[in-house]
C-alpha cells in the first residue's frame, strides 16, 4: 500500500494478539525481572512492550542538532529511541530508531504534548514531518502552536536498522520485464524474479524479518510515547499509517489521546494483505479512468484526445511502442506504470503526468525518459527507494499468511486484469515474494475497540486508488465512537495534505479540543487540478 513508493520497482499496495499492555504512566513502572514473562507470546510481548517503554520513559532522547545529510534545518531536532528487536525478549537485541521534533509555536498555555506522524509505506521515513512547521505549510499552522511535531523512521527504514534485498543499483536498473505477460514463459520468468527477491531479503536481511511486523512497529510507537515524556498518544497516520495506528489502537486502547486516520487500510484480517491489493487494483482502474476524462476534458492544453478511449488509445500506442522498443533504450512498459500510476495517487500528480505524455506525443521523448528512467547517478535516492520496497515487502509478507498456491495467484490476477488492466499484474508480481517468503507469517491483528479508547477521526476519499473507501467504512464500524469524514467526488490518497476547509477546519478543531462532528460528514470535492 506504498503510498510514496520507489518509482522503479514501486507497483502495490504502501501478528499480533489483541492483548492490551497495562496502561503506562510514562516511569511509574517497574520492569518485571528478566525471564519472568512467560506463557503465550503475546503476553510476552505486552509485557516486553511495556519493559521498554518504562525503560524509554527513564531515558527520554537527547535531543541535538540533526545531522547534515539528514536534510532537516534548524530548528528541527533529531535524536534516538532504543527498542528490542523482539519484545519477547525486551533484555535481548535493541535497534535504535531515528526520530527527529520541532517545538510547538505556541504559548506554554497552548501546548497539547506531541503529534507523532507515520505516512505510510509500510516503508516510508516519517523525518520530513516537523519540516511543515519550518516551511510554513498554511494547514498546519493553528495546530503546530498546540503540538510538537513528532517524525520518525520506522523499523527497518532509513536510518532505523534498515534492511534490504538486493543492490540498489540492481534494483533501479531498466528496462524492466514487461509485468503483463504473453505467455507462460514471461510468468514462469516472473515467478523467477520473485524467488529470488525473497532469497536476497533474507540473505541480506535474515535477522530483521521476521520482526518487521506492524505490531512490532506499533509497540515501537508506544515506545516512543513515553520517551517523549507522554503519556498519552496523539497520532496522525496516512494510507499504511492508517493500518499502524489501528493496530496501535487494539494493542494500546489506554494510551491513546488523538488519533487521526488518513486513507485508510482495509483492516479486516481477510483483507490483509493479498485481497487489499486486489481491491486495490480495481480502485486504480477506476481512477485512471477518472485522470482520463480529466485530460480529454483538457484537450485544448494536451491533445491526448477530447474523450476517455481516445486518451486510452494513446496510452496503448505508447505502452505498445515502449514495449517494442523502450524509449531512450531505459523506458519500457514497467517503468511507464512506475511513472503514469502517480497519476490515480495524487492529483497533484494530473498535470505533470499529463504534460510529459502530452511532450511525448508531441515528439519530445526525452521529457518521458527524465521522468520515468532511474537515475543511476543518484545512488543515495536509488538506496531508498530499494530499501523502502524491502521493508513494504518484509512487513506485508510478515504481516499475514499469503497464498502459496501460484493457481490462485495466476486464477486471481488473469480474472482481475480482464478488466482491471492498469495495475493488476505489476501489482502481482511486486507482491509475489510473499508467496515464498522465508520466514514465519503472522495471523494479522483482529482490529476492534477495547475499554479506554477514544473517539477517532477517520478521513478518506471516496474514489481513493491505494486505499478503497471500504476500508474507512470497516475501521469506522470496529471503532466505535469514531467519525467519518468523506470527501465525495475526489480520489486523491491523503486527504488532510489537500486544501479542502470543510476537512482542515475539523482536523483542527479535533486535534486543538478533542471536538467531533454528532454525526458522519460528507464533504464536498477539494479543487480539481488546473491545466
């Protein structure tokens, strides 16, 4: 459910039990003896969970300056927050996690504590949150006099014990294989490649895997809370972050203060992770296709074609001619997906996609190779984008049990790309490591309400791509107390970035004083991307 997913490979979506940790006052607890937690694991890990919490607590983050090649000005801070590996075992292997703040703007009268931000992924580095404060982001100006504004890498990612699964520069290199296969061989290939990725994951990064699970993730948050001194969670969580704080919610019901969920994660057990990305690729066609009435709509500006199949027909003729012979000798019909599918993401996306198809056709190739082939130069981005789609990989293969029948997955994607055809088989194949994935795969969480938990505010689009509006409905239905804002008529993946005001004024009134609408709101469309 990568919502800012490595460009190269990036085509998808971005385990523990429901036992709450005893509710922590952040240093007041103290740690059973080591060996003392015994019984079923889960118990273990509440209690592991709570160990290192109390241990952070005492601890707290020696905040400093951050380091150059972090990218993060001054007044942003970062520091370190030390976690176990496995909280079965909280006196055994620690990581260390990057976490980085800014200070509240407002007065000592008006802070509220910390907001802690996680955007999703599973793979993506939380780092740049503070940096809405200090590049004056308008929608977030009320908020931050109340709140520090929380970042950080989750496990695995970015400077958090990151993993990985291949070479980097392996990684990024084009042409890939074309994902929508001619015959059995271009699968049999296919399957291939993925066997192989999963070897290389844990060839690379054993030790790690099968910890790299959202709970984990989510006992690190609450590890994090009490660092920070707080004894209670306010947490902002988009697309996968939605799944995060879920789980976070049924592990950790008393510890919650504000929680806001942004394009949410179907959290059904059914659902994670293999019929999410199934659902998700129905949502995508309809989104492309909404991208395509937009820009036949702009005609006069594009000249792509004044209707949707005229603006298909010229996509085909472009996939068709890629596949022939990639564009620039890099840019083949998986790095075409790579680059056209941040169109059904964002509307920020709408123009610029539909400018460099528009320079194409117009014939200027080179705008389409700048924006579509790796750039083998930039071996610092190229490390993140490969270890962003390890960790995507790691958590959702670790997360669930995956089919391991490739009938199903070949049943399931050939029916599905019938008429789904922009992103089904990309999305199979970027996902089919979890088919031999190996290291034990979780039972996923059963996400509900537990006693102490808060009203939470639940936001989404209803034509959203990444993340189908039904997984609002879902987790709206589990938490009880929550309220649903939908914003109708609109798709673009993460709601509470966009300028919308009958959303901005309610995310704000809800995190300066705990305040929800008396019922669901319906929302109208934000503006829709000028040409």
């Amino acid at each position: 459910m990568r919502d800012t997913r490595a460009k190269s490979r990036a085509l998808a979506l971005g385990s523990a039990g429901t036992i709450a940790a005893a509710t922590l006052i952040a240093g007041a607890v103290t740690a059973p003896t080591a060996g003392a937690a015994t019984g079923h694991p889960q118990d273990r890990e509440a209690r592991g969970a709570a160990i290192a919490a109390a241990r952070a607590a005492k601890a707290g983050i020696d905040w400093q300056d951050c380091p150059a090649d972090w990218g993060l000005e001054k007044p942003i801070q970062c520091g370190w927050v030390t976690v176990p590996l496995d909280y079965a075992k909280p006196y055994g292997k620690q990581i260390k996690l990057a976490v980085d703040r800014i200070a509240s703007t407002g007065t000592k009268a008006e802070r509220q504590g910390a907001l802690v931000y996680n955007p999703g992924g599973p793979g993506s580095s939380g780092l740049r949150f503070p940096r809405r404060v200090t590049t004056k982001n308008p929608l977030w100006t009320n908020v931050s006099k109340a709140y520090d504004f929380v970042g950080f890498d989750p496990r695995g990612v970015g400077r958090s014990a990151p993993i990985s699964c291949v070479d980097p520069q392996e990684f990024v290199k084009a042409p890939k294989m074309d994902p929508v296969p001619d015959s059995e061989a271009d699968k049999l290939a296919q399957r291939k490649l993925a066997r192989e990725y999963a070897e290389g994951c844990h060839e690379r990064s054993g030790a790690m895997l099968p910890h790299m699970t959202t709970p984990n993730t989510a006992r690190d948050l609450d590890v994090i809370r009490a660092a920070l001194g707080e004894k209670k969670l306010n947490f902002l969580g988009v697309s996968y972050g939605t799944y995060l704080g879920a789980v976070y919610g049924t592990l950790f019901p008393g510890h919650v203060r504000r929680m806001i969920v942004d394009s949410v994660v179907n959290p059904s057990r059914e659902k994670i992770w293999y019929e999410a990305n199934l659902d998700q690729d129905v949502a995508f066609e309809g989104r492309w296709k909404d991208w395509q009435d937009w820009v036949a709509k702009n005609d006069a500006t594009f000249h792509l074609g004044a209707t949707r199949a005229e603006v298909q027909a010229k996509w085909l003729e472009l996939r068709a001619t890629a596949k022939k012979n990639p564009i620039g000798g890099v840019v083949g019909p998986a790095e075409l997906i790579s680059f056209f599918q941040s169109a059904p993401y964002y509307d920020s996306s709408w123009v610029p996609v539909a400018t460099v198809f528009s320079k194409y056709v117009a014939g200027d190739t080179q705008a389409l190779v700048d924006a579509a082939a790796p750039d083998l130069s930039d071996t610092a981005g190229n490390a993140a984008s490969e270890n962003g789609n390890a960790v995507y990989t790691a958590v959702e293969c670790a997360d669930a049990k995956w089919p391991t029948s490739w009938k199903k997955w070949d049943r399931d994607n050939t029916r599905l790309h019938k008429n789904h055809p922009f992103m089904t088989w990309a999305n199979a194949w970027m996902n089919l490591p979890c088919a031999t994935w190996p290291v034990k795969q979780q039972t996923p969480l059963e996400v509900r309400t537990h006693k102490g938990l808060p009203p939470v505010l639940i936001v989404q689009s209803e034509r959203d791509a990444a993340t189908p509006y039904e997984g609002a409905v879902e987790l709206h239905r589990r938490f009880k107390g929550s309220r649903l804002i939908t914003e109708k008529d609109a798709g673009s993946h993460g709601v509470t970035g966009l300028t919308n005001p009958c959303v901005n004024t309610r995310v704000d009134t809800y995190l300066l004083t705990g305040k929800l609408d008396g019922a669901d709101v319906t929302c109208a469309p934000h503006a829709t991307p000028k040409p």
